[in-house]
C-alpha cells in the first residue's frame, strides 16, 4: 500500500508544480495530465540542476516541490525559446 501514496505523492507534487510554473512563466498550464508530466520532468531536472551547483533546498515535501517548481519553471523557460522562434 505505502507504494501507492508515494506514486500518489509523486504525481500531486508534480501536478502543483507544473501548475505554478505555468502560472507563473507562461500564464496558464497546460491541463491536469500536461502539468504533472511537466511537474515530474521538472523535479527530475531541477534535482539534478541544483546538484549541480550543491544547492539543498528545503527537504521532505516543501523541498520536492521547490525542487519541481524550479526544474518546470527551466523547462518552460526553454520552451517558450523554441516556440518563438
């Protein structure tokens, strides 16, 4: 059962965060299934972006979700560079 709420975990932080990146970087999201894909890609690339730079955020779950915030916010970043384009 503990393997069902953390994939449950997974995807609600993931969907928040997507949620809030493209409510702040583009004005709008892109639906419940778009913004929890871009949530958890987001939490994958800004874990390892912010490794890179050895920055530790807060833990637990504020952490998880800065950590998508900051990654969905980078993806969006560089997809409204090739949309414009």
């Amino acid at each position: 059962m503990d393997i069902w709420w953390s994939w449950l975990g997974v995807l609600l932080v993931g969907g928040v965060a997507g949620w809030l990146a493209g409510l702040a970087i583009r004005g709008g999201g892109f639906g419940l299934v778009g913004n929890i894909v871009l949530g958890v890609a987001g939490a994958i690339l800004g874990r390892w972006l912010l490794g890179l730079f050895q920055l530790q955020l807060f833990t637990g779950l504020i952490g998880d979700l800065l950590y998508a915030l900051v990654g969905a916010g980078v993806i969006l970043l560089l997809a409204g560079l090739f949309k414009r384009q």
